[in-house]
C-alpha cells in the first residue's frame, strides 16, 4: 500500500502499515477522542528510499546515505495526493510515525517538521525517510542491535496549530501526573523548557498547581480524564502528549512504552570505614569485570592508587597480560590471607557490605610498587588493544573479563557489550557517595538507584570522554544525548522536565535520571549518587 491514507480508514488502525504513532491516533479517532484529524505516508511508500539509503550507508557512509534518501524521486501517484492537502489547512505539521514507537528507542530521534507549507511536504516527507540514517539514531540502532529495514517510518501529516497549552499526562496508579507550559509544548518535549508539574487525582484534584500561566484547573482535570480514556481505550496507552485548542484538550500523541516502577534496591550492607573510601575512589574511574580480580581488594590498602609504571610488552601483549594476571592473583592471596578470607571470594564479600572484612583489609601491607607494575601492565595491554582497534580508549579494557582479553589478545575480538548494565560494586558506590556526599534535590524522571563518576556533557560529540558507568551530567535533557545513555549508570539534568524525550529514552532503558537539579560544571569528576524514585543526588569529591 502506497497511497495517501485518512486516520479514519481501517488501515489505518495497523501500525505494521502506519506506524504505531499514527495508529494509536487512529485507534483514538475511532474512539472518538478529541484527535486532530491527519492523513499517512505509509510505510511500503517509503522503503524504497530507505532501502536505497541503506546500499549508501554500506557503499559510503552516512551523508550518502541522506543524500540518497533526500534525492529520490516519489512516484507520480503519490505526489499528486500530497498536492491534495487542502482539508488541513495552509499550516501543517509532519511527523515520522515508526513500528518502533512503542520501544523507547526511537523517542525524539525521527524528524518531524512543524509549520509546513502544501507546496515543501514533498521534501518534508523525505526529510523524514532520511532522518532514520541521522547518526544519532544509527548509534542507537547498534547499540540494541536493530536493522535499519525494522525502522519502518511512515509520515503523519496533521493540521499546524498553536495551542493555548500543552505537555504531557502519564497514568500513575488512580492519578494522573501532567507536564503543562504555556503555548506549544514543543519546548517541553524537546528537553529545553521545566513546565509546571500537576497530579489530579482520583476525586479530580489538582494538587501542585496553579501552573505558571494559571490554567484553569477544571481543564486540567480534562486533559487527565482525556488520558484516563486513553488508557481504557487505545491498546492501553500510558502517556499522552496533548495540547489545549479553542479552550479544549486535543490528543497530539499517545504511547505505552513498559516503564521501570517502584524504588530500585537499596543496599543491604554495611559500607562504613576507610576501607570502602578507598576502594569506591580506585572502582569508580574502573568500572567493569576486570575489577574484581585485578584491582579489588588490594586496592583498599591505599588512600590513593600508586602511579602506574611504564611497562614494556617485550615478549607480546598476551605474555604480557598472562604475567599481569599472575601477579593480581598474589596481589589478592596475600591480601586474603591477612584478612584472612579465601581470596576466591573476598571481592564478593566486599561488594555486599562487610565494614570487618573492609576495616581489617585498611591495615594490610601491600607493595606499591607491585601494584603499580600491575596498573602499567594493564595500562600496556590496553594501548595494544587500542591499536589493534579492539578497544576505542585504553580505559575500556576494565569493561571486560580475563577471557575476554585473552581472546582478544589472541586475535578472535569478542563482541563488545552493547550497553553498561553495571557491575557488584553498584551498591557500594551509591552507598559511599550517599553517606560521605552532599545532597542536592532534583525533580525524579526515572526510577531506579547508581553511581558513578560525573561526566558533564554539551552533546554526542563528548562521547570519547565518557567511560562506562559514569553518571551523564547535562544542562537541558535534549534529544540528541540519547545514544550516551547506553554507557552510561545515571542520567542527571540541570534544567529540563521529565516530560523530555531523552528521559522517555531513560525510562525505557532503566537508567536512573533525575532533572532540574542544581548541580554545575564543577561537579565534573565527582562521584554522584542518584535515586530516581526520590530526586535526591548526593555529591562526593572523595
């Protein structure tokens, strides 16, 4: 099917033809839900362009592939039915509508094009098809492993209108929680703008209010009696996205993307004493497998880790490396034994809390300068993955496990972890920087408890700076930051509302997040810990 459809046709209602936005406002449509009404490129009309995209992107990159896409010519057919647009108005808004909505993967990374005149919706309608080879949305593609021919954008093309109000509702339990700023809630979704933070309740009670721009709250009662509806009705949706028309509420869109609910575990043990100082200020820069046996526990003996030495890979990395992994295993028997504990498993008792075990280890005797031959000989090995173009930065050799590297070393290259899903040490971390660090209040955007080291970041390009585990410090919650938060344990904002796309992207990967929190560059390097059920950061400089 590659004609022009209305979202009252029956096709419509399919988002495997549609895309699952332009079908949840079909299905609302049909409902009988306030909706604007809008007409759909479907998918099939579009895979030609995208497939051609694609062969660029293999052939010669990125920027062919847009090239491509943007320069292909539409059929006859469906360019004499975009001429025919007139029962829209001269204004309209054009939007990519993906089988993918519904994932998290995809929120704030297709184009949509706002104010478009009949006569530009050709080039809109390609602008769409192109923005799935944005290199943003790439990286996000590789990092959940989804093909490009699974994207499947079709174009949602609506009425332009400039709204009184809007935001964003979200079904929590028997209330509703609404993100409401005044004019366009562009600016709200797009990460730039806090809004104004209402629940209504059950009985209908505004509680939070009045917003800044004293919207009524008998409508704001509507737009959460809108979402209620919503979520009886179409495919049991959970957020909307609406706006305030001619004094009325209007659906704009709906999602269902499974949330992460509920506080995130606490840490059980104990995590008091010196000994756990030192170990989170040696952990937190090495986030990964590599940790437990090659810095942990020994690492607990020093306030602060003994430079590391300059090694030479005179008999090959993989020697190297097999030397290195000899001496962290006497490194962590004679730690062990004036603990003493079996040194198999001290790193794990550590790890759930044990202030004896720790405290007694505070005291052990270790060779610094054994410790810093094994820092410069992992630090060596590294560099030689580096090179060999196994590893992107020295620093991600901790990501890993002891076979891993070997294998590497060996010439087989394992896959690379799609995304940081943390490692023993997280309770520690968040246990040290929330009892030793300063506590700032943010606004909660994603459920969920971590800590890392702050990296302050202005946009993707600060990638290479980031190492896995870190907690991603930004000023407004934009879209364009979405692919850093596969590497990273955290997300906190400066400014910006949960309503943000990139915190949906959050929710839908639980990663903690918290905005509107009053943290600054100077936090960079710092150890944060952060809960998003409660807002609250904690600040420890160690």
């Amino acid at each position: 099917m590659t004609g022009l459809l209305k979202l009252d046709d029956d096709a419509a209602l399919d988002a495997g033809v549609v895309g699952v936005k332009a079908a949840h406002l079909a299905h609302a449509r049909a409902a009988g839900l306030p909706t604007l009404p809008g007409l759909i490129v479907p998918e099939a009309a579009g895979r030609p362009a995208v497939r051609a995209g694609r062969a660029a992107l293999e052939a010669r990159g990125l920027g062919a592939a847009r090239g491509a896409v943007t320069g292909h010519e539409i059929s006859a057919d469906l360019l004499a039915a975009l001429s025919r647009t007139a029962e829209l108005g001269d204004k309209l808004a054009v939007r990519s509508s993906s089988r993918l909505d519904d994932s998290g993967a995809l929120a704030g990374a297709l184009a949509s094009y706002l104010e478009v005149r009949p006569g530009e919706l050709a080039t809109a309608v390609r602008g769409c098809w192109a923005s799935v080879f944005a290199p943003q949305l790439v990286a996000r593609l590789d990092n959940l492993g989804i093909a490009i021919d699974d994207v499947g954008p079709a174009v949602l093309i609506q009425p332009y209108v400039n709204p009184e109000a809007g935001g964003w509702a979200r079904l929590a339990g028997d209330c509703v929680e609404i993100a409401v700023v005044a004019g366009s809630p562009a600016p709200l979704l797009a990460g730039r703008h806090p809004g104004q933070r209402v629940t209504v309740t059950a009985d209908g009670s505004v509680v939070g209010g009045p917003p800044d721009d004293n919207l009524d709250p008998a409508v704001l009662a509507l737009v959460a009696d809108l979402a209620r509806r919503a979520g009886r009705e179409v495919r049991g949706a959970t957020r909307m996205e609406w706006a305030i028309v001619d004094g009325s509420p209007v659906v704009l869109q709906l999602s269902k993307i499974v949330e992460h609910h509920g506080p995130g575990r606490r840490p059980t043990g104990d995590f008091s004493g010196r000994a756990y100082d030192r170990l989170a200020r040696a952990t937190t820069p090495r986030r990964g497998r590599l940790a437990d046996g090659f810095l942990a526990p020994w690492a607990a003996a020093f306030d602060g880790l003994p430079p590391a030495s300059v090694v030479e890979a005179e008999d090959g990395s993989a020697a190297l490396f097999e030397r290195a992994a000899l001496v962290a295993v006497e490194l962590r028997r004679g730690v062990g034994a004036a603990a003493p504990v079996p040194p198999e498993v001290i790193a794990g008792q550590l790890a759930r809390g044990d202030p004896k075990l720790a405290n007694g280890l505070a005291d052990v005797d270790v060779d610094a300068g054994i410790a810093a031959w094994l820092l410069g000989a992992l630090e060596t090995t590294a560099q030689g993955l580096v090179h060999t173009g196994w590893l992107r930065t020295p620093d991600e050799l901790w990501r890993y496990s002891a076979d891993s590297i070997v294998a590497a070393l060996g010439g087989h290259h394992p896959a690379q972890p799609a995304r940081w899903l943390g490692d023993r040490w997280d309770d520690m971390l968040f246990a040290v920087a929330a009892t030793r660090g300063e506590m700032k209040t943010g606004v909660p955007a994603s459920a969920g408890r971590a800590a890392g080291r702050a990296i302050v970041v202005r946009g993707p390009d600060d990638a290479a700076a980031m190492r896995d585990g870190d907690v991603m410090v930004a000023t407004w919650a934009i879209p364009n930051l979405s692919p850093l938060l596969w590497r990273v344990s955290a997300l906190v904002t400066v400014g910006g509302s949960p309503a943000a796309h990139l915190c949906e992207v959050a929710r839908a990967l639980h990663v903690p997040a918290v905005v509107a929190v009053g943290v600054t560059s100077q936090c960079d390097g710092a150890m944060l810990a952060v809960d998003g059920e409660t807002g609250e950061v904690w600040q420890w400089s160690g």
